[in-house]
C-alpha cells in the first residue's frame, strides 16, 4: 500500500506531500529503536555512535598507518638501457660489430642522510600525536554538546508538561469568564480579555513544542537516536567548591598545544638536515657481443649542499620562525581560556542567583496574589479578570522559573564536561 501511494505522489502529488509521506515512512521505520535515555546513557552512546568521533579515531589510525613508512630508505630504482649502439658510419644499426655496444640492466638506491630519516620519523610521531589532540578535542566537544542537548530536551519536555499543568488548571476560569458577563457581574467587554490571555498561553505553547522538537533534534544528531527522550533526573546543578579550581593545562584545546610543538620541531630537525649530503649506490651489469665479454659497473653519487646561505637556511630561518608562532599561539590560548573560564564562573554565579531568586521569591509572592484574588472572587471583591490576570502571570512565573533552572543546568553541565571532566 505505502509503494503504491509514494509511486502516485512521486509522478503526480506536490512536493509537500512527497515529503510528507517520506517524513511519515522514515518515523515509522525508527520508531523501534527510540529509547528513553538518561544523561549517563546519551554521554556514552555520543561516545560510541558520534560520526565526528569515528572520524577523530580514523585520524589518529591513518598516522599510525603512515609513520610505519617514515624514515625508510626510499624503494630502489631499476636502471635498463643500451650504451653504444652505432647510428652512423660502417657498422650504424649493427648490434655487436664494435666492442663498445651494450645492453646494460642495474639497480640504484638512494640513502638520505640518518638526519633526515630521523626528523621523518619524529614528524611521524608528531603527526600521530596531533591527530591524537584532535581526537581528545572532538571527544570533548561531543560529550559538551552532547551533554547541554540532554539538558535542553529534558528541561523542553518539562516545560511542555508544565505548561499543559497551567492550561488544565485555568479551564474552570475559561468557563466562568462568560457566566459573569451572562450575570451582569462583568462588562461585555470583559468576556474579550480570557480569548486574549488563553490565545497567548497557546501561542506560548506552541514555542514550546517547537523547542522540543528541536531539542530532539540535537541529541538525535550526537546519539544517533532517532526519536530520543530524556529519561532519569538530570546531574546536579550546584557546583561543588572543589570543581572551581581549574587547571586549564589539561583542557584538551591547550594540550593540543604540546603535539604541535612536537610537530614544529620536527619540521625543523628536517630543515636542517637538509644540510646534510645525501648518498646514491648503483650497480649494473652490461652485455655485450660474446667476443668481447661483459661488463660489471657500481658507483656512488653524492649530493653537494654548497649553498646553504640561500637555499637550506631560508628554510631552516622559516621552520624555526613556525616553532616560535607555536609558542606564541599556545600564551594566546592560555589568556583566552583564562578570560573564558572567569566569564563562565561570572554567568553561572548570575544564572543561578536569578532563578533561586525566581523560585523562592518570585513565585511565593505570584502564588499569594493568586490565592488572594481568588479569595476575593470569592467574597466578590474582585471580577473574573483580575483572578485570570493572577493565574495567568502565576503559570508565566512557573515557566520563567523552569527557563532560569534550565539556563543553570547548562551552564552546570558546559563548565562540569569543560574544566572538571579531568580534574
């Protein structure tokens, strides 16, 4: 049935409803791999499934491939040819009518100087321990991402139940609001105010579906599970005092660093070992008419670095001047996560006055005024409005709140999976 359907939509149906019908077959075919997963689980399936973390190993397995090859003498070189042979006067195109006409078949290999095998060998290792930083700083990276999409889906199915709480409860006040205008205790302008207020919460509403959606989205890009939820209660949002003091030299980014220079120096030892005169063997056997005998040749050819000044001190000054910018990069990281760790303990410490303040100020004071406009409703000292009004900001303040907690638990988790994952 489903061929038949997509076969009509494909020759003949809009493109929304091909894409429709693609959307619908692709949900109904992941649906049983969905599992509710808690934050533990989504940190370690990231680990496992990411396509950025396959790719990092695959880099780090592709050097260690590669260095088994560095500092090896190249392959040797098979020479062939023919010496001798005469193309003009009495015996031109005559093969052995002279002595001097030979076949020659020989074998050369060059033998670059034990520096420059060496320095090949260290920028192989360099290269495996570059691609090695790379790898710790995309595992880092995923679990961060990871980790704040958990937060985000959690806290987006929280406020979406939340919000569905506020609707149930506000539908007496939805019925009411009429019967106080049928009763002439409200203006009939009054019964305008509740669509107004119930069309904000919905709109509200909607943005919230959304950013579930697209919560869900984000940790199904790390986890590879299609249709996630978020399972279990979420790690604790209060920093103990220990996990504040941060050694910055093992954040993976800075670590990174010490490959680099590794590399760099490497890439010097083979400049200057570019000062160093490479050696070419050979060795060849020649035949010729059986009259005269064959012949038996070896030699060695050595390479002459007369002119250092302009051609390897260039580029010896050029490496060196890299080992240097290395340096002078890894001081700039060093400040620039110093000035990002302080702004973070900034944020958070704001972040979590505010919804503390939010939780235990705020929504006491938008519960009493609830509870005291409905008692006034009740005595009829107030309309139906003023109690609508009360519980409305009481359900925004609920939702602020969530919004400041969530906000709290990203910064928790970004500064936790960031500065304390190692410490």
């Amino acid at each position: 049935m489903l061929t038949s359907i997509t076969g009509r939509a494909r020759h003949g149906a809009p493109t929304w409803v091909r894409v429709a019908l693609i959307s619908c077959a692709l949900a109904a075919s992941s649906v049983a791999r969905a599992e509710p997963l808690t934050y533990t689980q989504a940190l370690a399936l990231a680990r496992s499934d990411a396509p950025a973390v396959h790719a990092s190993a695959l880099g780090v397995e592709a050097a260690q491939a590669s260095a088994e090859a560095a500092g090896r003498l190249p392959d040797p070189q098979l020479r062939f040819g023919l010496d001798g042979f005469p193309v003009s006067g009495p015996a031109a195109g005559r093969f052995g009518d002279i002595e001097m006409t030979s076949v020659q078949v020989g074998l050369q290999q060059a033998v670059p100087s034990r520096a420059r095998r060496r320095a090949e060998r260290r920028i192989a290792e360099a290269d495996i321990g570059v691609a090695r930083a790379r790898e710790d700083i995309t595992l880092r990276e995923v679990e961060v991402a990871t980790g704040q999409a958990w937060i985000d889906l959690y806290y987006a199915e929280r406020r979406l139940a939340e919000m569905d709480e506020v609707l149930t409860a506000l539908d007496p006040l939805w019925v009411a609001a009429p019967s106080g205008v049928a009763s002439g205790a409200n203006r009939p302008a009054q019964s305008l105010g509740p669509v107004e207020l119930r069309a904000a919460l919905d709109d509200r509403r909607d943005g919230l579906r959304v950013d579930l959606a697209r919560a869900r989205a984000e940790l199904s890009r790390w986890t590879g599970d299609p249709l996630p939820s978020a399972s279990g209660p979420p790690p604790s949002i209060d920093l103990e005092p220990g996990v504040f003091d941060v050694d910055l030299d093992r954040l993976p980014a800075l670590r990174a660093y010490g490959a680099v220079q590794d590399r760099a120096a490497a890439d010097l030892d083979l400049a200057r070992a570019a000062r160093r005169p490479d050696w070419a063997f050979e060795a060849g056997y020649a035949r010729r008419d059986p009259m005269f005998g064959d012949l038996v040749s070896v030699g060695a050819s050595v390479s002459l670095p007369l002119f250092q000044s302009r051609r390897q001190a260039p580029v010896i000054a050029a490496r060196a001047a890299d080992a240097r910018r290395v340096s002078a990069e890894r001081q700039a990281a060093e400040r620039e996560w110093t000035a990002i760790l302080q702004g973070d303990l900034a944020e958070y410490d704001v972040a979590r006055t505010r919804w503390v303040r939010a939780r235990d100020v705020v929504l006491p004071n938008l519960r009493t005024r609830a509870d005291l406009e409905t008692a006034s409703y009740g005595a009829g000292r107030a309309g139906i409005m003023e109690v609508l009004d009360a519980f409305t900001a009481l359900a925004n303040g609920r939702l602020d709140a969530l919004d400041k907690e969530a906000d709290v638990a990203r910064r928790a988790i970004r500064f936790t999976l960031i500065y304390g994952h190692d410490q």
